[in-house]
C-alpha cells in the first residue's frame, strides 16, 4: 500500500511524445518517503544496503534522490526494510 501512495504522488504525466505517454518521475520524492519509513522504523542503511546486496552509498544516492528508483528496487527496499524492522522486534 506504501508503495502504491509513493508512486501517485511523484509520477506526474505532462504531455504525450510521439503518441507515447510521458512520465515524470520525483525521484527525490521517492527518496525522501523512502527514508522517512525506514527512520520510522528504526532500520539503519548500512543494514538495508547489506540486505539488498548494494552499497551504502547506493542507498544513501537512491535516498536523496541521486540516482533513480525503479519498481522492483522499490518493492525490494520496502520488502527489506519491513523485514529488518521484524527481526529487530524479535530480539
């Protein structure tokens, strides 16, 4: 559902190329709701980073809306934060 409400809000459709559908994509919006759940949920990046096999770095880049989001990353970071949040719990 999360990743449902990121998505209508930081994909606008502006115009139509060539009898194509154009999206923009707030990549930056993407990044900053990204965070904000990951802070809520008290899960370290360094963790997340290391759950989905990718740097820091990429993540803090994909956060602060340096490099783009796509889908299945999307899915995948939500996918490990709450995991994370879980096993936390757990202990």
């Amino acid at each position: 559902m999360m990743l449902k409400r990121i998505v209508e809000k930081s994909v606008t459709i502006p115009s139509q190329a060539f009898g194509e559908l154009v999206l923009e994509v707030d990549h930056k919006f993407i990044g900053e709701r990204m965070k904000a759940d990951r802070l809520y949920r008290g899960v370290r990046a360094m963790d997340v980073a290391k759950k989905l096999s990718v740097s820091k770095t990429l993540v803090n880049f994909l956060e602060n809306g340096k490099r783009s989001w796509t889908l299945e990353l999307m899915k995948s970071y939500l996918e490990a934060v709450r995991e994370l949040e879980r096993t936390k719990k757990k202990k």
